[in-house]
C-alpha cells in the first residue's frame, strides 16, 4: 500500500530512533488481550528500531493479540448467570451480564495461545513516498495510527492516479493486441472480474492467456477488473488490485541473486537495497501508467475513479486502532 507523505516532515534518522524507543514491542501480560509496539527490523535484539539502508529507512511493526472463541466466554458466563439464578433467585440485568462476560474473558486470557503478527514500513523521504507491506486496510489504519502516534508532523494521503486502476485494467483487458499494454508492464495470466450489476457475478481467471475474446466478452458485459496480475520490466510479478494495493509481491528469477551477498551472511541490508531499488521504479511506472499522480484536491479526469480522493491524514487526527484482519503476505524483504 502506498502513501504520499506530505509536506514538511524531514526528521532525522535519531528523532526517528528516539520517538520509537518508548512504544517498543512487549509482549501481552496474562489478561491482555493485545499488544503492539516496534522491533528491530534487522531481528537483532536491542538493534535500533529504524534502519538506513542506501536513504531508504526499515521499520517493523509487531502485534501480538489473543483470541478466546465468543462460545466459549458466552458458554461460561451462561454457567455464572445460572448459578446466580439458583442461589439469588432472580435473573441478572444487562449491565450484570456484560460484567460477567468480561470477567469470563479475562479469566480465560491467560490460557489463549498468543498469535504474531509483523508490518514492515518503508519510508523514502526524497521521493515523499512510504509503503506498507500490509494487505488489508484494517490493518494499515493500525501501523498508520501507531505510526502518526509517535512521529509528529506525519501527515499521509493515499497515492490517487489520474486513471483509476480499475478503467486502465480494463482498458489494458480489452487491447487488441499487446502493443496497448503500457511500456514496462505485461499483462500476466490471473484476474478476477466482477458484475456491479445486483448479482454481483464474479468470475476468476487463474493460468489463462487473457489477451482473448473469452476474457474480452466477460469485460464487454459489464465485468470489471478488481484484480489483475503484472509484470514489470521481466524482473517483479505483482497483482494490481483497483484500489492501487500491490499484492503477491514476487521477484522474477535471478532477480535476488543480484545482490552478490553469501547466502550465509547477513542479507538484510543487500535485500533492501535490492528490494527498494526494484519497487522504487516499479511504482513510478505503474504511476505513469495510469496517467500520473493526481494533485491533492483536484477534480477527477476519470468517471470510473471507484472512490473519491482522500483527505491527508495527520497525526492529530488519528485516534485508537482498527479491528485485527487477516494475515498478510509475507514482506518483499
């Protein structure tokens, strides 16, 4: 996922390192239910917690939470209410009830298996530019909150292009031959297609040459894109998705080897380099793909733009943590 920092925000590496030190990841207490806070990102213990690598700086989010199933709680506190029927005679109120749900869940905290989970974040302040290896929106509220919460003067907005992903997917669906598909980018073998029709029929393309009459027939009755895989410039496969999220993030063969680290030493700072001086440029061509970076607060040149430009978000505004998502993919470094 990725941002546009806005203007103004130039701290130095140590008000970075200094800002994060307090909010250091700890691990949930018996009855805490979650806990989030910064690592390392090297994996080193007591390593600093925002690395430097060729101007590109690493950060690592970990969240760690417990779940205890919702029957089981309601299943004890039925037994509670129960009990206190028979020895009181009378049946426990709302505000009782809820009061011994949570006693029942903090009861049972200490016996949840606790389940981790981790976001890098990516900051390239010369191009104003910050990436999240999160796949889900829920999830990148909460790295953006615990983010703004500890680094004053972040303001961020969503990247908004001139042609939403959705048109230009389409339009690159219905080429008639592949000498329409942007320069850098191929259209690669997987999509998902989707009615906005009341059925909302859905149809998904995995291992199939979709530069075809079949796919094009789909997209002609009204099927648009939500998904579609890319490659770019033969080295990174990725799948574009219509709110401009990079998901299953792949480099193409050969492509690490390039490093030329050992396999047996450290490779975090040869990975990063590698890594960001691949998405770096990616970005900037699927970017310009899709006709160029829409200026803040500028009318929309596309009718099919799915959502409306987002506000900056900034660290005053952010207040408490988005519900937990699903797993995301693993981290391109």
């Amino acid at each position: 996922m990725v941002y546009r920092i806005g203007e103004g925000f130039a701290p130095s590496l140590a008000d970075v390192q200094a800002a994060l030190e307090p909010v250091q990841f700890v691990e949930c207490g018996a009855s805490q239910e979650k806990s989030i806070g910064w690592v390392p990102p090297r994996g080193e213990a007591h390593g600093p917690l925002v690395e430097s690598v060729a101007g590109q700086w690493i950060l690592k989010l970990m969240i760690e939470s417990k779940a205890v199933p919702g029957n089981v709680v309601r299943r004890k506190a039925d037994e509670r209410i129960a009990e206190i029927e028979a020895a009181t005679g009378r049946k426990p109120g709302k505000k009782e009830k809820r009061d011994l749900m949570d006693d029942v869940l903090l009861s049972l905290l200490p016996q949840a298996f606790a389940r981790q989970s981790s976001v890098i974040v990516w900051m390239d302040l010369e191009n104003r530019r910050l990436v999240l290896n999160a796949g889900s929106q829920g999830k990148a509220d909460e790295v953006m909150s615990a983010l703004m919460n500890v680094l004053a003067g972040l303001s961020v907005s969503l990247i908004q292009t001139v042609t939403s992903p959705q048109a230009a997917m389409t339009q690159w669906l219905l080429a008639p031959t592949e000498d329409e598909w942007p320069a850098d980018l191929t259209v690669e073998r997987e999509t998902v297609l989707k009615s906005t029709g009341e059925d909302a029929a859905s149809v998904r393309f995995t291992r199939h040459h979709l530069a075809n009459d079949d796919v094009r027939k789909h997209v002609m009755e009204g099927k648009l894109p939500t998904q579609l895989a890319l490659s770019w410039d033969g080295r990174v496969a990725f799948v574009l998705t219509e709110t401009l999220q990079l998901k299953k993030v792949q480099y193409l063969d050969g492509v690490m080897d390039e490093s030329g680290t050992d396999k047996n030493e450290d490779r975090f700072d040869a990975d990063v380099a590698l890594s960001t001086g691949l998405l770096g440029p990616l970005i900037d061509s699927l970017i310009e793909a899709l006709g160029g970076e829409m200026e803040l607060g500028a009318a929309a040149a596309d009718p099919a733009l799915p959502n409306p430009i987002p506000k900056p978000v900034n660290s005053s505004a952010v207040s408490g943590t988005a519900a937990e998502t699903a797993d995301d993919e693993d981290p391109p470094f």
